[in-house]
C-alpha cells in the first residue's frame, strides 16, 4: 500500500461534485470501478475547456495514473473500466452517444444532457481533441444582444441568468427559443427558457415546434401572466 502524505498547505485546486452525488448515487455505488470512474469524471470534466464536456474511452486509456488503479495489469484495467463505464450508463450517472462508431460520454447534468442531445440531433459536433474548446456548429450568438432586441433591457440579474443558460443549452436552441417567443408575442425569458427546459427534457423537433408554436404558449401561458416579466 502506497501512504498518502496528506493534503499540502495554502490554496489548492479544488473540484466541484453536487450533493446529490453523495446523497443518491454514493450510497448504491458498490462496485469499486464505477466509483472510481465516477469520482475521476468530475474531476476530469472540470478540468476541461468548452461549454460542451465528454470523454472518450480512449481519453480515459491515455491517463496512466488513472488506468494504474483501474487494475493490476493493462488488460484488467481495461476491462475494469468497460465494466464501469456500462455501470455508469446503466446507472444513468454517465449519458453515451455514439459519433462516427466512437462512443462519447457525457455527466447527465444540465450541460451533458444538452450537449448529448444537441450531438445525437447533429447540431453540434466534437472537434479536435478532448482538452480543445468544442465548437458549436452555427455562428456564435451573442446572447445579450439578442435579448435586449427581442425582449427587453437588459440588468445584472438578468445578465446572470442569460450566462446560465449559455453554459447550459446550445446557442441555437436559444436563438430559435427567442423567436418562438417574438413570434407568439410572449416577450419574456421565463417563456423562453420554459421552452429551452422542454427541449433538454423531450428533445428539440424543430419541424414540430415550427408548425405548433400556438400549442407552445398554450403550454406556457402562465408566463404571460402580470409579474412574470422575466
């Protein structure tokens, strides 16, 4: 056994892991493996650049460090770690895509989901590699901008909430969220980001939307109400 010297002094890099994580995953967690991988997954996307996070296979492979505690030879490693990934997606703690034959996994989190959707709807598409920002395929839409033309002034509160919803939905869906707004007259980012949160929970059907968006402020018509000015 190799002893750990301790935690060194002054400020350290630190990892974010939600509470939910130790409160409804940790307790069913009993294969090691998949403890491991799902413990180094947040240490890893954390250290990533991009608005859209995963890993691949062969990016868990390529950590020495990390494969060395996976098993006592390569070839164990590596079937420890199939198993945990297949634990992992079973368990839902991972999200698996498939591009191009290769599979991509992503944290089922608001951006991992949102992510795995826009990839498996072929709106957005990996490129480079995995410590490269990824590139959303439209052109960069300035968030603030488009609110302030379509639905009104812009104030820190509400320039908060816009950089939440950059860092958790593809820009198009965005875009085209406004628009539905602007085109049912419903002027209001709570509308907007109603649409957004149905989009990431049942996936975007752009036809589907296109044709029905009366349906859409049916379904939302409580954001119209008198305070919900967002």
């Amino acid at each position: 056994m190799i002893k750990f010297s301790g935690f060194p002094e002054g400020k350290v890099p630190l990892t974010p892991i939600p509470d939910d994580f130790f409160r409804k995953l940790l307790p069913h967690i009993d294969h090691l493996g998949e403890l491991k991988l799902s413990v180094y997954i947040f240490w890893r996307l954390d250290r990533m650049e991009g608005v859209f996070r995963y890993l691949r296979r062969a990016d868990l492979l390529a950590d020495e460090f990390f494969m060395q505690g996976m098993g006592n030879d390569p070839q164990q490693a590596q079937e420890n770690l199939d198993e945990a990934l297949e634990l992992a997606v079973l368990r839902g703690t991972l999200l698996r895509a498939s591009q191009e034959a290769e599979p991509y996994y992503f944290l089922n989190s608001p951006k991992g989901r949102a992510a795995y959707q826009a990839l498996q709807q072929g709106e957005w598409n990996p490129s480079g590699g995995v410590d490269h920002d990824r590139q959303v395929l439209e052109e960069k839409v300035n968030i603030f901008k488009l609110y302030e033309e379509n639905i009104g002034p812009l104030t820190p509160m509400i320039a908060e909430t816009l950089r939440d919803a950059e860092a958790s939905y593809p820009a198009k869906w965005i875009e085209q969220a406004v628009r539905i707004a602007v085109e049912n007259n419903v002027r209001n980012w709570n509308y907007v980001n109603a649409i957004l949160d149905r989009w990431q929970r049942e996936g975007r059907h752009e036809q589907k939307d296109r044709r029905d968006t009366q349906k859409a402020r049916s379904r939302y018509a409580e954001w119209e109400s008198p305070g919900n000015d967002g």
